[in-house]
C-alpha cells in the first residue's frame, strides 16, 4: 500500500513537472520578442476555393422568392463578399490560432454561450492593423484589430465591441448597405486598384448612422443576458473619442533632454510652441467639423455615450463581471497586443510614434532588449528621412495627427534641423549600444547612424569629444566688441578666440555637449575611432552634380546580376475587370471578373514554374491561394516576407537598414525577394463611324469591320520589384503595359523576359 502511494506521489510530481514545463515553453520572450504568426490548423474555409463558395452563396440566392433585381445584387455581393473575404484572410495581415485570436473566440464563447447556432456561424480573428478598430463580413467573419486589443483595458469592454459587430452579421448590414452604396463603390475604383486590404475592408464595410445605432442597440441586449459589463461599453466610446491620442500617455518633452551643457537654444523651443500653438487651432477646427451630425458618416460618440448611459442608469451592473475569462489571460494578451502595435508602427515607418511608445512600454514592462531594438531604430528611421528632407508627417511626426503628450516630442522633432536631431538621436541611440553592445542588430543601426553624421551632416566626431563648456566662457571675455569704425583693421576672425590644442571655440554649435556627461570617454573615443576608420575604407563622397547624378541613375542597373542563383516571389497580385474607360482615361467603370480572375491566376502560376523549371531559374512562390493544399506554414511564410517588403516600400530609403531584416532567416541564396503584380482589362471597342463609313461603299469588308467591332481591347499590365534583403537595396523595378490578351505563350515570354531582365538589366 505504502509503495503505491509513493507510486502516486511520483507520478503526480512528474505530471506536474511535464505540465510546468508546457506552461513555460508557451511563455512569451518580451526582452526578445518577435511577431506573432498564425499557429495551429488552418480554419477550414480557407482550403475550399473562392469560386466554389460565390457559387454555393449565389445557388442558394436563386431558390429564394426575391425579386430578380434583388436576387442580382445579392448574387453580386455573394460573390465580392466570398472572394474578398479570402483575400484578407489570405493576406498576410491576419492572426488565427495565437494567443490573442483564441484569447478573443473565448470570449465570443462566453459572449455567446446559449446561442450555439450564431456561434458556429461566426469565425473570430485578429488583424494586424495599429488602428483601434473591428469589423464584420458578410459571411461571419469579426475581425479584431491589434490596436484596439492595445487600447482595451478589461474584458468587458472586448465584449461590448464583440456584440456590437456580431449584430452587424445578425441584422445583414453588410447587404442593406451594398445595396445603397454599390454604384459609389464601382465609380470609386480606378485603373491602378486598391491593394490595401485594410482599405477596402473599410470601405465595403462603413455602415450608416441607422446601423450603427441599431446594432448598438441589439449588441446592448446581448450584453444584458451575459456576465459581463455593459457599463464598460461607456469607456469604449470614450476610447474611440482619443484614437489619436496614445494608448497610456507620459509626459516627454525636449528640455527633459537637457543637461547643464545640453541646453536648446531659445529659437527651438519658440519653434517648437509656435507649432504645438497651432496644432491646438486646427484640432479646434477639426473637431467642430466632427460633431457636425449632418456631415459625419457615424453618429456621434457622445449620443451614442449618452443612449449607453441612460440604459445602464435602468438597471444595477455592479453584480456584472469585468473579467470572465481571466484576468491574468486578459493582461497577457493586453501586453502582447502593445508589443506588437510597437512592431506595426516600425513596419508603417511611423518612427514618431514608435519611439515615444517605446518609452511607454517601458515604463509599463521595464526595460528590454526589444524595446531599447525598436527606440534606437525609430530614431535611427527619423534621422534617415530628415537627412533626405522627407516630410516627417509621412513618419509618424505629424502633429495634427498626434494629439495628447506624444505631441510635444514630435513637434520637437519636427523643429529640429538635421544637425541638432543627428546630436540628439546620436547620444540616446549610443547609450543603447553601449549597454547591449553585443547586440548586432543594434550594431548595425549605431554604426550606420554615426557614419550618417559624419559623412552626411559634416559634423567631425571629435568635436563631441573635444567640447570644454569653461573654454566657452572664457572665450566669451575675450570677444573684441569694439567700435566699427576704429581705425584699425582686423581678421573675422578675431572674433573668435584663438585656442589652444584640441578645445573648441566660441562658435561651437551648442549639440556638442551631447556626450559631456558620459562616464566613459575612452569607450566613446575608441568607438568614433572604429566609425571614422570603416568610414575612410568606404570613402569619402564627392559632391553630386546633375550629369553625375543621371550617370548613377543608368549605372545602377548595368552591372549584370547572373550571381542570383533564386528569388523568392511573392505569389502574384491579379486582378481581371470588364469593362469601359471614361473620362480622361484614368478611371475605370467595370465590374471584376473574380471567376476568370481566379482561373486566370492560377494559370500565372503554372507558368511561373514552367519558365522557371526550363530556364535552370529557381524561383521560389510563397502560397497564399486558397486551396486544399494550403498550410499555416505557407501563410506564415507569406506573411514575413510582407512584412520585410511592407516596411521596405514604407521607407523611401535605398540603404536604410530595416528592422523585420532580423525575422527572415533567409539563407545566402535566398537573399532576393520580389513582387510581382498584375492587371488585366477588356474594354469594348468604342463605336467607329468612319470605319462604318467605308463599309458602305465596300460592302465586302462588312464582315471583317464587324468582327473587329465587336473584339475588345486588351490592358495587360505589370509590375515587378526585387530587392536583396540584406542591403534593403532595389535591384529591379519594372512597369509595362501591353496591348494584348491573356494567352499561354504570352504569359511565358512576358514571365521569361522578366527573369532574364532582372538577370540582365540595362539601363532599366
């Protein structure tokens, strides 16, 4: 009996040694984090095809009773529904199977615990998006967006905006709105298309006032009948009011920078209230123009606070639950959503924003190896843009766009001229480098931001070092302030005084304080000297006239590129429209034809791997089709290198250095990434009356003017960019149109002229 027992108690210790262990493999590396992917099965919808889903929606719409006219919209948003639906689930930018998309079906669960029906009509998913936001499909899909997950700070309200989007599918908005607004949606597309899938979800999924005050009022109800909260449903309006405002604000300002040899001078900090003065005008404009019912497309938060608060004023809440799930599971998936909103801010290039998040996180986690990563690579990315003169707002400094105290810094940023940020950003990101200076990735950015400085902004590195504030005052009583008209003359530049050594006179620019309150000097001297030697080995630049600059514009692609051995592809953007061109010729009027789009792609495809198997080329497709075949790996495959080239076109930067570089794990062969996208039209020819003409006098050649008539125009366009990860570099860029049909041959002479280009280019 004794020896059984211990049997037990062994086994007891060794399950819960085995169940400790998976505990810990599931926890999260926050001082190394990186992004999260999908994980798990892959949901069942996505390995039936687009068509075959339109086609059972559309069979469906014809054995009801409706009228025909109704029947052929609903058929026609069945159909954009279904292959749209795909192509956000498909595109990279959606979460399934990670800690926070299941952390969001348990609460739907619970949301929906005795309306089993509506739940398996439902299909819950995170999108990896930085605007606070959620949305429903026509088919049941809720998408909830990272940035709302980052702003949220219970369960209750996730609930409350849970029930709001699942009334949405329940009362059919989706269809009641398509059919008011379709014909605005067709006049609204354009030749070039909409690739963003964020946009159009925006777009085919903006409800009107009715709506949204309807499933309000529904989503009220659900919440009344369930354990949770409906009195938190009033913060998540109030969260909304202050979507450009941080998700926890700290105060962050310039002087906060300061030292006692570190002062702005008073012109910055005047700049600096000049702007922050005038953001507060235009925010008053701004807002005048938001609470304008007539004109908003959404009722107002504050009718929709008010509804909210006289309904909870009718019943007790307190007896309600704000965490039913789990507080602990609430918190972590809180944190995680903020980690990552930090990663989406650095793939959209908004460095502003990045960097002061960066110091909220901080201070909510303590510090990190990842959060010193991404501080130092927002400075580094505005020091980037500023030396090339990019208008700031596209980066995240915009200060209208930036309301509460992240707007302080960002006006600051934007005041600073390129020498005063290169001194600012320089210090913070060698004080990172300094404490994690085995880091590599850091190495990288510290090195390319001193280079940046020297070599761009003429500003010698040892001058840092060489600053003495007591020379400056003593320089300062010994400034010649005589008269003009004295008599004698004088050198200009007797009004500096002579030094002696390496101290600095009373011009210094006063950014060369920067680094005098460094404890280590030694270290700091050392590290410019290996930053000025590697400089040196590269070269100094000569100053780039007009001709020279054309001469490298041409140069840049005459050197062959035979050494690329494989290229990973994306899988191809398509799209197949019908239709007529008006106007000028810039706008479209047609309908795509996402049937023949889906046929005519997969055979893009297939040619991609003929062309490449015959021509010794490997090409590597990364999937993201919707088939039987597709796997979780081949999205999440997708998804990375979206996420590299995101940030690549986010940044107009040749050599910067980017910061989802360090989640590839390519091999060396597997260095060159591209994009390939693809547009087909088919216009009617237009009417023409002098051909017509000429058949009535030669009737024979009726039969060839009317076979021509009747034949349509053809638009075959394309789009190609290769870059080499490991410079960030484009090596290819090609756009063409062609005035020909889709056919087997052309598609493998256009596919294989593309290869041979981008081996080959001159002069492209």
């Amino acid at each position: 009996m004794k020896r059984i027992k211990s049997n037990l108690i062994l086994l007891s210790f060794l399950f819960s040694l085995v169940n400790l262990k998976a505990q810990n493999s599931k926890v999260k590396d926050y001082d190394n984090y990186e992004p999260q992917y999908c994980e798990g099965v892959i949901p069942s919808i996505l390995n039936q095809s687009s068509s075959s889903k339109a086609k059972e929606a559309t069979k469906t719409i014809k054995s009801t009773n409706a009228k025909r006219s109704d029947k052929k919209t609903e058929i026609d948003h069945a159909i954009e529904s279904s292959f749209f639906e795909d192509q956000l689930l498909t595109s990279g930018q959606i979460l399934y199977g990670d800690p926070m998309s299941e952390f969001v079906n348990q609460v739907a669960d619970e949301l929906l615990n005795d309306k089993k029906q509506l739940r398996d009509e439902l299909q819950f998913f995170v999108m990896k998006s930085h605007v606070p936001n959620a949305y429903t499909t026509h088919n049941g899909i809720v998408v909830v967006t990272i940035g709302l997950l980052a702003r949220l700070e219970n369960e209750s309200q996730l609930a409350v905006i849970l029930a709001h989007e699942i009334q949405h599918f329940v009362l059919k908005h989706s269809l009641q709105q398509y059919k008011e607004v379709k014909q605005t949606i067709a006049d609204s597309r354009s030749r070039r298309g909409n690739s963003d899938v964020e946009s159009k979800i925006k777009h085919l999924y903006r409800f009107s006032k009715d709506q949204e005050l309807e499933a309000d009022k529904m989503g009220y109800e659900l919440i009344k009948n369930s354990k949770y909260d409906l009195s938190e449903g009033i913060y998540v309006f109030e969260m909304l009011k202050y979507t450009d405002y941080p998700f926890l604000e700290t105060t962050m300002s310039i002087e906060s920078f300061e030292t006692p040899y570190y002062k702005y001078p008073t012109h910055i900090k005047e700049g600096i209230a000049k702007k922050l003065s005038e953001a507060v005008v235009a925010d008053e404009k701004s807002d005048k123009e938001e609470l304008d019912e007539e004109t908003s497309t959404h009722p107002s938060l504050d009718k929709r606070i008010n509804i909210l608060k006289n309904l909870v004023d009718q019943k007790n809440f307190t007896g309600n639950q704000k965490f039913v799930v789990g507080q602990k599971q609430f918190e972590e998936i809180q944190k995680m959503a903020r980690y990552e909103l930090l990663l989406l801010f650095v793939r959209r290039g908004d460095y502003g924003r990045s960097f002061y998040l960066s110091s909220v996180v901080e201070i909510l986690y303590g510090k990190g190896n990842f959060i010193d990563k991404v501080k130092a690579m927002s400075l580094y990315g505005i020091l980037e843009h500023k030396i090339k003169k990019h208008d700031l707002a596209d980066y995240g400094c915009g200060i209208n766009q930036n309301r509460g105290d992240w707007r302080p810094i960002t006006a600051a940023i934007e005041t600073l001229d390129a020498k005063d940020f290169g001194a600012f950003a320089s210090k913070l990101i060698y004080d990172i480098y300094a404490q994690r200076n085995q880091e590599s990735f850091l190495t990288k950015i510290t090195n390319r931001s001193f280079q940046l400085i020297q070599s761009k902004l003429d500003i010698n590195l040892k001058d840092f070092l060489n600053f003495k504030p007591q020379d400056i005052e003593a320089a300062k009583k010994n400034i010649d302030t005589s008269a003009v008209m004295d008599g004698k003359l004088k050198n200009p530049r007797s009004r500096i005084t002579r030094t002696s050594g390496n101290e600095i006179a009373i011009n210094t620019a006063y950014y060369m304080g920067v680094f005098y309150t460094i404890a280590d000097k030694k270290a700091l001297e050392s590290y410019f000297n290996s930053v000025e030697q590697s400089y040196s080995s590269i070269g100094t630049t000569k100053k780039e006239t007009y001709s020279s600059k054309l001469e490298r514009d041409k140069k840049r692609y005459l050197y062959s590129n035979k050494n690329i051995s494989s290229i990973t592809l994306l899988e191809p953007k398509f799209s197949y429209s019908l239709g007529r061109i008006t106007g000028n010729g810039d706008d479209i009027r047609s309908n795509r034809n996402y049937y023949l789009e889906e046929i005519t792609k997969k055979n893009i495809l297939e040619q991609w791997k003929y062309v490449s198997k015959y021509t010794n080329n490997d090409i590597q497709m990364l999937n993201n089709s919707v088939s039987k075949s597709l796997k979780t790996e081949d999205l999440n495959n997708y998804s990375r290198m979206n996420d590299w080239l995101s940030e690549r076109l986010n940044n107009d930067t040749g050599q910067m250095i980017l910061f989802y570089s360090q989640y590839l794990n390519l091999d060396a062969n597997d260095k060159y990434v591209g994009w390939v996208g693809y547009e087909y039209t088919e216009v009617p020819r237009p009417f023409d009356p002098l051909a017509l003409f000429y058949t009535l006098y030669f009737p024979v050649y009726f039969p060839f003017y009317l076979a021509q008539q009747l034949q349509n125009d053809c638009y075959f366009n394309q789009k190609v960019l290769v870059y080499n990860t490991e410079t960030g570099r484009q090596i290819y860029n090609h756009k063409n149109m062609v005035e020909h049909k889709i056919k087997e041959d052309f598609l493998r002479a256009q596919i294989y002229n593309t290869i041979y280009e981008i081996k080959h280019v001159e002069g492209k």
